[in-house]
C-alpha cells in the first residue's frame, strides 16, 4: 500500500458486556458484528468491552472480529482503560451498544465517546427514565453523531429527554439459533429474565383454571434463576411444588440446551409488564424457531407486531384473559399454524443480515464511504 493509499475503515464496537456473561446488550452485539464482517470483510471490526473476570485473556478472536477487554470492570480503572484503547486504535467511527446496567451504571459509555476523534454512533438498547444515572444516558446522545433506537418507546424516551429524534428505529434480532421444532402437546414456555418486568402472575392464574378444567398443561420458565440471592425468585420457587411448574434456569445463547428447550414448546407465552416490542430478543427467538406467540400489547405503536398474524395479544392484565387467548389458540390449529408461520415469516424480515445492511448504510453515510467503495 502506498504512502497516500486511504486506511482501512476500522469500526469499533463498544458494549458493557459480551458473550459469556449472559445480557441481552452483548448477546446482540455478537451476532450483528458477525454479520457485519461478513457483509463488509474489508473492514477492520473491533470489539471494546470488558471480561467476565480478571483471569480471562483480554483479547480474543470471533468470526471476522477482534474483541479486547482490557479490564474485567468498569472502574475507574476500567474505563481510563478503555479509553486509552480507544485513542490508541485510533477508528474510523466508534458504535456504542448502550444499556447503563452493562457499564454498572457508570459514565463509562460517554468518557469512550468523548475520547473518539470520529463519528459515534449510539444504540439505545434501554433508556431507564427511572434511573439517576439516566443524565449519562442523555450525555451520550448529546456526543453522538446519530442515534439509534431499538424500538418506539426508546425513540419517544429520547426525544422526550433531549429533544432529540433518534436517526433510526430498528430492532435487536434472535440471539437463539432456531432449530426443527418438535414440540410437546402439553407445554407452554416463558423464556427470558425473570423480574418484575415478567408479570407471571397473570398467565399463572390462567394456566391453573385451564389444568382444573382436564387441561394437562405443564409450564417451563427457562432463565436465570437465583433464589438463594434473589427475593423475587425466592418467591416464584415455591411454584415448583405445584409439580407441573418447572423452573429451567440460566441457559447461555450458545448453549444447544437452550435451543432443544425452547424447540419442545408448543406455546410461548411472554407477559412483559411493559409490553411487546421489537427490542425483545425473545420474541424474536420464538418468531425465529416459530413458536406461536401469546403476550402483552406494545406500548407504542409497533407495526410489525399483529395480533392474529405473528402473535395473539392479551389486551387485558387478568387470569380470565390469558386463560381465553390460550384457549383459543389451543383449540383452532389453523390459528396455531398462522402465528408459527407469520412468526417465521417475521423472523426473516427482522433478521440480522437486513440490520446489519441497514448498519452499513449508515456507516457508508456518516464515513462518505460509498464513493470510495465504488472506486476500489
């Protein structure tokens, strides 16, 4: 290469956590960087982000990827760290995955994009209103080149705080590699986090009127479960002694038993007490391995979610209304098809090879790379 030959594009993709910390933040990050190298291998694509503990090597190597974790926290240490890092990679456009609870609520996302001399992108994954950490949030949209929402509601959030809209609206794709169904005529699933946000309590009581019914229905709620530290879950445990309530536990994306789970599933039901959107990776799993969906209404407008079609939705927070939708569905196999095919079909329209061309799109933009592209 000569003296006056452009350098490579170097992309550099920032996330709290990655792979093999369980988190939906760098369990997306991982399979959209992927197809981004894939789509644009002449790129260099790194990955910043932290260990999972201070023994773990501090760089390794994914498909198409460098990923370096200088620190196994954010610390102070940490951060100065990363951000040393940062300056001396010296990238052409830094792409901040941002969730505040990855960073461990700190100022680490915006000292990072303070540091780049380049476009900063940012994907707001979350955007915890409720949060005082919340001001970091809005620091880092006021130092980003643009911005990207996850959904309507972070969109709104955004626009709310900082009178800023957002640049783009997307998605956070399956995280889960969808496998051949085979599933078991009596069981329903929940998949995911187990808080607060996960209103069981609704589906639980239509589940128990449903078994005093004849209807042998056996229920698996596949997630990270810890009742010894957790006073939630310490609660839900004593489901278990119904005996048709089975609590699966923790189960990383790459693991092939999280995928045979979810594939013996007949129905997923997923209450999010803040409701359905295109954020949530395990819709999308259940879309993506075609598990007919039942689950909450989103709380913005959310055009690719159509009750009837990729899901049924459950517009009232009541034992009765759950017990009807999953009557319903349990009873009508045509509409149990439609929802398992619209689901499929959904999948692949919100996939990760469109969002990572959408990606590309915005980097070629901000970097006025196109032209150079179709030179070369």
């Amino acid at each position: 290469m000569s003296d006056s030959a452009p350098r490579p594009i170097h992309v550099l993709m920032v996330s709290g956590h990655a792979p093999p910390v369980m988190d939906g933040v760098g369990d997306c990050t991982a399979p959209l960087l992927a197809e981004l190298a894939r789509q644009r291998p002449e790129w260099r694509w790194t990955w910043l982000t932290r260990r999972p503990g201070w023994y773990r090597s501090p760089v390794i190597f994914g498909p198409g990827y460098t990923m370096i974790r200088p620190n196994h926290t954010w610390s102070e240490l940490g951060r100065r760290s990363a951000c040393m890092i940062l300056r001396s990679l010296r990238p052409s456009l830094v792409h901040i995955q941002d969730q505040i609870h990855s960073f461990f609520e700190t100022d680490a996302a915006t000292r990072l994009a303070s540091a780049a001399k380049c476009p900063v992108v940012t994907t707001l994954h979350e955007y915890h209103v409720e949060l005082p950490s919340v001001v970091e949030t809005d620091s880092l949209i006021r130092l980003s080149t643009a911005v990207i929402a996850n959904d309507a509601r972070n969109a709104e959030r955004c626009l709310d705080r900082t009178g800023r809209e957002v640049d783009a609206r997307w998605w956070s794709g399956s995280t889960v590699a969808a496998i051949e169904r085979k599933p078991e005529p009596d069981l329903v699933t929940t998949f995911g986090f187990i808080s607060a946000l996960k209103s069981i309590e609704w589906p639980l009581g239509g589940l128990k009127s449903m078994r005093e019914r004849g209807r042998p229905l056996r229920w698996q709620i596949v997630g990270p479960f810890h009742p010894d530290t957790n006073p939630e879950h310490a609660k839900m445990a004593k489901l278990s002694q119904l005996g048709w309530i089975n609590f699966a536990g923790g189960f990383s994306v790459r693991d092939p038993r999280l995928g045979k789970l979810l594939a013996e599933s007949r129905v997923m039901l997923l209450p999010y007490a803040d409701g359905a959107s295109l954020r949530r990776t395990t819709l999308h799993a259940a879309w993506a391995m075609g598990i007919p969906v039942i689950t909450t209404p989103p709380p913005n407008a959310e055009p690719a979610i159509v009750d009837g079609e990729n899901c049924l939705l459950v517009n009232e927070p009541t034992a009765e209304a759950w017990d009807h939708a999953l009557t319903r569905l349990l009873d009508d196999p045509r509409l149990e098809e439609r929802l398992s095919v619209g689901g499929r079909q959904t999948a692949a329209v919100f996939g990760w090879p469109e969002l990572a061309r959408r990606h590309l799109a915005l980097y070629d933009r901000l970097l006025n790379t196109s032209s150079r592209r179709a030179i070369h």
